[in-house]
C-alpha cells in the first residue's frame, strides 16, 4: 500500500531555497514515498520558474514525487464573468513538463 504523508504545494512565487527548506522539515530521514510535491503555476511561469524548483530539491539529494496540475495558474474569466481555462494553455503546461530533462 502506497501512502503519502505530506503534500508541499509549490507556485511560482517560491524561491528554489523554500522547497529544500520544506523537504528538510517535512521529510528529514529523506524517506521515499513521504513527499510530494505538487507544482502549481500557469504555463507561463512554469518553463520559466519550475527547472530551478526542481534542481534545487535534486541537488540536495532529496527524494520527492512531482506532481503538476495544469489546470491550476491557467485559470482566465470568460466573457460571460464565470472563471474557466483555455484548453490550448492547459496542453502547453503538459507540454512543458512532457519532455522535460533535468541533469
């Protein structure tokens, strides 16, 4: 059974310090399965602010489950005032992360 103990929740406001920081209180015996990271910003900050994210937390050797939610960040009013998401914004964050190799 897979259990997940603490969920970290990361925007594009975070500096790459705070979620090594958060992984260092969250998860000091750096137990696999015990923290996951869930990134939460549009796709336009997300090629931009995510890389650092995440070579910041690899670089300190803890390990972490990515997780991205695309729908959130991406969130625009229609014309009608109700809050909703452009699709083709929706497929760039997933296009972003698809393909994305981190040394």
């Amino acid at each position: 059974m897979f259990l997940v103990e603490y969920l970290l929740q990361l925007s594009d406001k975070m500096p790459p310090a705070d979620p090594v920081k958060l992984c260092e209180i969250l998860n000091p015996h750096n137990k696999p399965g015990r923290l996951t990271v869930i990134v939460c910003m549009g796709s336009e900050k997300l090629s931009e602010k995510f890389p650092a994210l995440v070579l910041a937390v690899r670089n300190t050797g803890h390990i972490v489950t990515w997780f991205s939610d695309p729908m959130h960040g991406n969130t625009i009013k229609a014309t009608s005032g109700l809050k909703t998401q452009r699709f083709d914004a929706i497929l760039m964050s997933s296009a972003i992360l698809t393909p994305l190799s981190i040394p």
